[in-house]
C-alpha cells in the first residue's frame, strides 16, 4: 500500500477529516517500527472507532490528554 492510499484509509475510520475547529484530524503518520496515526478523537468518536473492524489499539498521549490510535 503506498503512502496516499494508507492515508486514505486512516481517514476512512474518522468521522471527518477536520476537528469541530476545522484542524487536521490526524497529527501524524508512522510507518517505521509500525503502522498507525495519531489523531484529536474524543472519548465518543475513539468509542466508535474501537468498534471498526481493523482497529488495533489506542495509547493515550500524556502530553496532551490525545488518544493515539495505531492499526
């Protein structure tokens, strides 16, 4: 899978692409240890994300109270 059609599916599992403040919903890409993103998600949209198939696991950032998620 190349780099724009990973994004593409990162994104199918968001309920949109921007924030309520019209920001980019995914902060950052990983592909080199593992594949995953980060994203602003709040506790009702990680709810429902959790239920995708696909999803692996979520880690909440400490720096900034975020959910990370990772597939």
């Amino acid at each position: 899978m190349d780099d724009d059609a990973r994004c593409s599916w990162y994104h199918s599992f968001l309920p949109s692409y921007l924030t309520d403040y019209g920001e980019p919903r995914i902060t950052h890409t990983y592909k080199v240890v593992f594949l995953g993103f980060a994203a602003c998600l709040i506790e009702a949209e990680l709810d429902v994300m959790s239920k995708e198939l696909g999803f692996g696991s979520w880690i909440p950032d400490t720096t900034s109270q975020v959910p990370h998620v990772e597939y």
